[in-house]
C-alpha cells in the first residue's frame, strides 16, 4: 500500500483502495451499518464480524475479506497495516474511520478497532456425507443468538464437523451470534434445511441420529458413539423436540440430572453431548 492509493472524499470508494471516511451518511457506511439487519444480511449475502484477531484468523482460513474497517486511532499498527495490505491485494475496499463511524456500524459504546465484512457461506446439505469419525451437530429452530454462538464454538472445539439448523431459526451470522463464536463460524460449514428434507437425508446419511431429549429412556453415555458417524439432535429452547424429529432419531438420550433445575441449558446439553460422543478421539495432545 503506498501513499498514492489513499483517497479521502466521502463520495464512493474504489475497490483496492484505502479510504478516510468520516461520514456517518457515507452511502458505504450505511450499507454495512445495514448488515445489523437479518433481511439485509439475506439480501446483499454479507456479514460483519469484529476483532483483529478474528479477522486475521477469517483470512488464514481461507475466507475473503469483501470490507475492511479499522478506526483511524488503529492506523499504523504493523498488524492492521499488514490485513490492510493483504485485503487491498486481494480486491477488496479498506475504510479508515472515525470512532464514531465505528461505534454506529458494531452498536458499541467501545467497539473493537477492526471490522471485516464477509460473503455468508452456506453448505448444501446433500453435500454433507459424513465420514467415519465425524461428528455433527443438528439443531432444531434454535432460537438465542448467544446459544447459536456458543454451540457453533463449542461444536468447533470439540472437533465436531458442521452444524446443521433445522427448520425457522436464529442467524448464526447475525452480529451477536458471530461475537459468541469467538471465531469458530468461520471454522465449520453451516446448513439450514427444513425438517422434512433433514428427516429425508438422515434415512441415507449412513450416521446414527442420536437424539435428546428429557424423556429419553437412554443414558446419554451408553450409545456406542465409535460405530457410525454420529448426529447429536437437540431441541428447541422452549418445545424441546418435535415427536417426528425425536421419533425418526436412531436413539432417544438423556443427560441424568439432579437438583431442581427441569433442564440443561441447550448450549450446555450441546457441549456435554459433543465431548461424550468424540471421547474417544479426543486427547490432550491434540494440540
Ligand atoms: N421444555 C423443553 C422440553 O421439554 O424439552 C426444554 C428444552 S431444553 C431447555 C433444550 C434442549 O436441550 C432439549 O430439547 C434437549 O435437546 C437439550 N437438553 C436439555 N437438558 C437435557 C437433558 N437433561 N437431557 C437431554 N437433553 C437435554
């Protein structure tokens, strides 16, 4: 990046370019101040993630900055000058702006320095064949942002291999749900697919569909998890289940409980799930 590749107007930038904005009506800006929106996320395909890091690890995963945005008081640091660069080489459009630029786009009082908006990526379901000794997770019309993050990062640490969302869902590129997965979104593939084409898939699938569910009869523990790739399903927040999921699951479990509480949190039943279903693939020298 040189000093003649800078243009400082806030008339509309140029690909490959960096540009000083300041402007809160800068038609650039609100596009992406847009992307708060799920309709317009749908709409333009795009989604915005936060944090230098994050950003970093997008790129070395092989994902395409389209925006990068970093507030003028981060200009100069060698890393952001250096994801700058890289995204000025690959085509895309670099913003300096303002704090407060940068505080309207995230909705933060201290938003992080750097924003990078990217192109959604969804997996087509018939193109997931799961393999020996992988395992997904598949939800059914999950609801909370920070459940859908927190899953998405949960499933990424525990070696899972995608998540599928069943049915009407929350967006897990919504700017929240992306926040939650500290970055794991850009890690696995995602699906959406209604309940019927899931039920069709799963009769081919070649994986166990091993369903939750607080009426299971199966302790959760028991399910050979080693035999087959394996599907944990988990419920709704509020509903749980629906009886055609459960019923066409391959084993209905449960997580033994005490205490009062009626039911785990779904993020955390998804964790337990995960870590007992790959116990025996996962090892401290894993990394
Ligand atoms: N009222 C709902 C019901 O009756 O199913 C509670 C749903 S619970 C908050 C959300 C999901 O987390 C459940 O559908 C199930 O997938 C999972 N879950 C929570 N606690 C569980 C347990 N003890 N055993 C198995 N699954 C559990």
């Amino acid at each position: 990046m040189t000093s003649h590749d800078r243009t400082r107007d806030d008339t509309l930038p140029r690909r490959g370019l960096v540009k000083e904005v300041t402007s809160l009506a800068n038609p650039v800006i609100k596009d992406i101040k847009a992307l708060s929106q799920k309709k317009n996320r749908e709409a333009s395909g795009h989604f915005m993630a936060e944090g230098l890091k994050l950003v970093i690890d997008a790129l070395d995963t092989g994902w395409h900055i389209d925006t990068l945005i970093y507030a003028i008081s981060a200009k100069g640091k060698p890393l952001v000058d250096k994801v700058a660069a890289r995204v000025v080489a690959g085509g895309g459009l670099v913003l300096e702006v303002t704090e407060k630029v940068l505080s309207s786009i995230t909705h933060r009082d201290n938003p992080q320095s750097v924003v990078g908006i990217f192109r959604s990526r969804w997996t087509p379901l018939a193109e997931v064949k799961p393999n020996a000794g992988e395992t997904w997770v598949a939800l059914d019309r999950v609801r909370d942002p920070g459940n859908l993050g927190t899953i998405i990062r949960t499933a990424d640490a525990a070696g899972a291999s995608g998540v599928i969302l069943i049915g009407e869902t929350t967006d897990p590129f919504a700017l929240e749900t992306v926040r939650a997965t500290m970055g794991s979104v850009f890690a696995l593939p995602l699906v959406r697919t209604a309940a019927a084409d899931f039920l069709k898939w799963q009769r081919h699938a070649g994986a166990s569909v091993i369903a939750t569910h607080l009426k299971g009869a199966i302790d959760y523990r028991k399910p050979d998890y080693a035999a087959k790739p394996v599907v944990v399903l988990m419920g709704n927040e509020q509903a749980g289940l629906p009886d055609d999921l459960a019923e066409a699951a391959d084993v209905r479990v449960r997580i033994p409980q005490q205490g009062r509480a009626d039911s785990l949190n779904l993020a955390v039943a998804t964790g337990v799930m995960l870590f007992e279903a790959r116990r025996h693939l996962l090892t401290l020298d894993d990394r």
